[in-house]
C-alpha cells in the first residue's frame, strides 16, 4: 500500500495548485492513502500558515473530496501544527475532528523565554546566517531538546521531519544518535509516528528526514514510520517514493502506518 500523508494547500501561503488536483495526481500515481496536513492556524508568522478564518473552509473542502473521491483513494484529513514553547497553539485545532495531527518543530526559541527575542526560522533560507552564530553542536541540542518536548505533549500522531535542522548541511560534530536519543525515546514512550519525509531530498542536504543514522535507531526502539513527500506543488506529489521505501525496508521496516480519527492502521508497504 502506497501512503502520503504529509501535503499542504494553497490556503498555507505558499504552495501551489488545487486539492482535487492534488488527490488526482495522488491517484495517478497509485497512492492509497493520502492526507492533507496544512500549516495549521497560530498567532505568529502569518506569511507561511493558514489562517484561522479558513479552518472551516479547509476542512469542509477536503472532506467534500474525500467523499467524491471515496471510491478511487482514501484522503485524510489532517494538520501540521508548529510546536513552541514561548507561543501557544490553538485549542481549536488541538482539538479539532480531524485523522490525525503532525507535530512540528520550525522555529527556535530563546532559553530566555523571552518574547522579544524573535524566535528564529532554521530551515528559512532568509535567516541561514544564524547557524554562524552559535556553536552548531549546541543548535542541534536545543533542536532535539524541542522535538522531546513536543512529543512529551501527547498532543501528535506524527513528529514531522524528525531532524529538519539539517536542512543546508550545517552538521554537528557531536554523534547525531546520541543528540537526538532522549527525544526518540520520548517519541516512542508518546506512542507517535515517525514519518520518512523525502522533501529532504529536495533540499540542500539531499537526504529523507530522518536520516539513515536516526532511523536505524528508530527502528531499535520500535517506532513505527509513514510516508511523507510533503509536497506543496504538484510535482513534489509522491517525490521519490520508491527511494524512501527502500530505505525503510533495508533496515528493516515492513509496515507503515496511517490514521482514522486519530487511531492509527498499520499496513503492509
């Protein structure tokens, strides 16, 4: 079985192209299930979210098509929600009746817990300049501490990207497995989802999220994965599939999963 369930809409500010056009390339490309995940409604950073204006128009236009397309796919509906510490997110979409919920981390926060240092966007080429900054070990650290956090909520199905700080190369001399182990264990312990986004592959790191490290040990911990292409144009739909699959199977990985009403379905890949 085919699965992708990390994609975004025009309603997020930057991506491109229609739902239905979306679910009909998904089924040209032999995709089973697929799910909607925009960028989900918070008081910050306006330019690269939906706005809450439009939560109902979202999930009513993704549930119209799931329904017109019931027969041929299984769209699901879901949200990316931004995890951060200083900033709240919204009970209305923590809450809302959706498949399940991504859980996100974009955005670095200032241990000072203060809100007029300006959290800072890593993976926004606009602001790559910060990396130069502070020493990368220490990056990766507060980035892995941040991931443990979010899923120490219970509030996730699924950690996107699991480790999206590494997005334009800049990688910590310290051992990866052993930065990230307290927040897996947390993952796991949270009964989450790791999902195998290929976006990566599209970026100056030219690897999936996770990497091949982070989901070998995944794996010794028994947490289970999905599918992501995390696409917000037409041609990223179902991106590299084949290569990801591989890469689950080779250390193997036999099932993925994906999510009814927040209950999650474990299938054959």
């Amino acid at each position: 079985m085919r699965v992708d369930l990390h994609n975004h809409t025009i309603l997020c500010n930057h991506a491109q192209g229609t739902v239905e056009s979306y679910i009909q390339k998904a089924i040209s490309l032999g995709i089973d299930v697929y799910g909607f995940t925009d960028h989900a409604p918070m008081n910050f950073d306006p330019k690269y979210r939906m706005s809450i204006d439009f939560k109902e128009f979202y999930e009513s236009t993704i549930l119209h098509f799931k329904n017109k397309y019931k027969n041929q796919i299984n769209i699901l509906l879901g949200y990316e929600v931004d995890f951060m510490q200083n900033i709240p997110m919204l009970d209305e979409i923590l809450n809302a009746d959706v498949d399940y919920l991504i859980g996100s981390i974009h955005f670095l926060e200032s241990k000072k817990n203060n809100l007029d240092d300006e959290p800072w966007g890593f993976d926004n080429p606009e602001f790559i300049g910060n990396y130069k900054k502070k020493n990368i070990d220490d990056i990766w650290i507060d980035y892995f501490e941040a991931v443990r956090l979010l899923a120490k909520t219970g509030k996730f199905d699924v950690i996107g990207h699991l480790d999206l700080i590494k997005v334009f190369k800049y990688l910590p001399n310290k051992d990866i497995k052993q930065i990230a182990k307290d927040a897996l264990k947390q993952i796991k312990k949270s009964n989450m989802v790791i999902e195998i986004n290929s976006a990566g592959l599209r970026k100056p790191i030219e690897q999936p999220y996770p990497s091949k490290e982070l989901l070998e040990l995944s794996y010794e911990l028994n947490i289970p994965i999905t599918f992501s292409s995390d696409a917000h144009s037409l041609d990223q739909i179902g991106f590299s599939y084949d290569k990801v699959t591989t890469l689950a199977k080779q250390i193997g990985y036999k099932k993925c999963s994906y999510f009814n009403k927040r209950d999650r379905i474990e299938v054959d890949f």
